[in-house]
C-alpha cells in the first residue's frame, strides 16, 4: 500500500511539473491538509461522546449480555468451535464490541480470539476455517450506531444524518452474509 500511495504522490508531482502546476499542486496540498486537520477535530468530539457512552455500556456488562446472546449464533456460524467455549467466547465478545462501535475494545477481543484459535489449529502456517471466517466478519462488521459515517454526515450539512441507519444495516448484513458464504465455499474448495 505504501508503494501505491508513494507512486500516486510521485505521478500527481511528475504530471503537475509537466503541465506547470506547480503552483496549483502545493495550494492543493496544503487546502487539503488543513481540511483534515478540520474534519478530524469537528469529529473528536463526537467520537469521544459516543466512545463514552460505549465504554459505559461496556462497563454496566451490556456487552457481556448481547455477547451470551451472540454465543448460540458464533456455535452455527463456528461448527468446528462448537465444543471450544473460551474460543467462541472471544469470538462473541469481539462481534459484540464491534456492534456497538466499540472498535478500541474489539481490537484486542480479536486478537485473543485469533491468538485461541491459532493454540487449537492443527497446521500453524495456514489459517484455519474458523480464522478465515472470523476475519471475513471482522471486515464486514455490522455497527449498530455507524457514529463515524454520522458524523461526517452532520459536519457536511446533512440535518438527519442517521436516517442512511436502515440501509447500512442492510448492507452490511448483506455483506457478512455474502462474505461468509463465500468464505465457507472457498474453505471446502481449497480443501
């Protein structure tokens, strides 16, 4: 990735030098530079809010509630880890996390779970079925509250910025499904 970026800052400097837009080019850099700088701290304070309220979800055991909800579906979605309750149980508590948007929580709930499921796989330099599946959910993670997106929404004009809440539900339950069904297929293929 760092070779893409490097190459595209590269080819955008060689193409502005070419066409003497130099000028336009550094004006460009630096407008876009302070828009960053502006966009993250008009989202700080959001995101600090809601991290807020999640980590007091995290602490009244909200998430230890929704994550035993969670455990019976990681059993279906997980059938090889059926009997492994301490690896399911991570497992569990990463989706959980992740639902609530609590990503600084889930990072290393995921980790755990990726570093249980590496102790019971029996061929170390392969990933296994429950790894892959656990990565391809990971990516494809359903947020209840998508507060980033919102709030990018709200600093860009939009007066409901949670009304698009429906249709990201449906796109990522779509995506995890599509992704997981994939990943079974892919698993038993290369099998």
């Amino acid at each position: 990735m760092n070779y893409i970026w490097a190459g595209m800052i590269i080819f955008s400097v060689v193409c502005a030098l070419f066409n003497a837009n130099a000028n336009e080019l550094s004006a460009g850099i630096l407008n876009s530079a302070q828009h960053a700088v502006e966009i993250s701290l008009k989202l700080l304070g959001g995101i600090c809010f809601w991290s807020g309220l999640m980590e007091i979800a995290q602490k009244s055991g909200l998430t230890r509630v929704i994550g035993k909800l969670l455990f019976p579906l990681m059993k279906i979605i997980f059938p090889e880890l059926r009997e492994e309750k301490e690896i399911l149980g991570a497992i569990s508590m990463n989706v959980t996390a992740n639902l609530l948007g609590l990503g600084n929580a889930a990072t290393p709930l995921g980790i755990e779970a990726m570093r249980l499921m590496q102790g019971k796989n029996p061929d170390k330099a392969r990933a296994s079925d429950a790894m892959v599946n656990f990565v391809v959910m990971n990516t494809a993670a359903i947020e209840l509250v998508p507060t980033t997106v919102a709030l990018i929404r709200l600093n860009s004009g939009c007066l409901t910025p949670f009304d698009i809440l429906p249709i990201v539900l449906f796109n990522s339950l779509v995506s995890l499904t599509g992704g997981l069904l994939l990943s079974k297929i892919i698993c038993r293929v290369v099998k």
